[in-house]
C-alpha cells in the first residue's frame, strides 16, 4: 500500500465544502467540541484526547473552560 499523502486543502476548497446552508448551521468556524468530534466522526473524548496530546494546538484553545477549535485548521490536521 503507498503511504498516505495529504490532502492539502486550500481556502476555496473549504469554503466550498461548508457553503450548503445545513453544513454552514452544524459546522461554523469555531466548533465545540461535540460539533468537532461529529464532523471527524469521533467521539468527543478522542477531541479531548487530541488536544491534550498537543495535536490540536494549532487549532483550538480555551473559552474559559471550554474548548474551541478552528474549523478549517481541524480539517486541515485531520486529514495530514
């Protein structure tokens, strides 16, 4: 099998991925986590687990004690 290679999403393409009005409502810009864990198609302890192995880092951070991740940045890691 060849290794995997990413995708390399640009801007266009996920803007166009989230334009349909029903994706836009489920999936804005800043996610929660359970909306970011339904997306990935994970559950939400998986998101936590992520983030506290540091590999949302460049994606999320804190709402006070919630967390919130990037949109556009999650797909981008998630699928490198």
């Amino acid at each position: 099998m060849p290794p995997h290679k990413p995708l390399n999403l640009n801007a266009k393409e996920l803007e166009r991925a989230f334009a349909h009005p029903i994706w836009a409502e489920a999936y804005p810009p800043i996610l929660s986590v359970v909306q970011a864990a339904a997306l990935a198609q994970v559950p939400p302890a998986t998101i936590y687990s992520w983030s506290s192995q540091g590999k949302l880092s460049s994606c999320a951070g804190r709402a006070g004690k919630h967390l919130r991740i990037w949109r556009d940045r999650f797909i981008q890691i998630i699928f490198e």
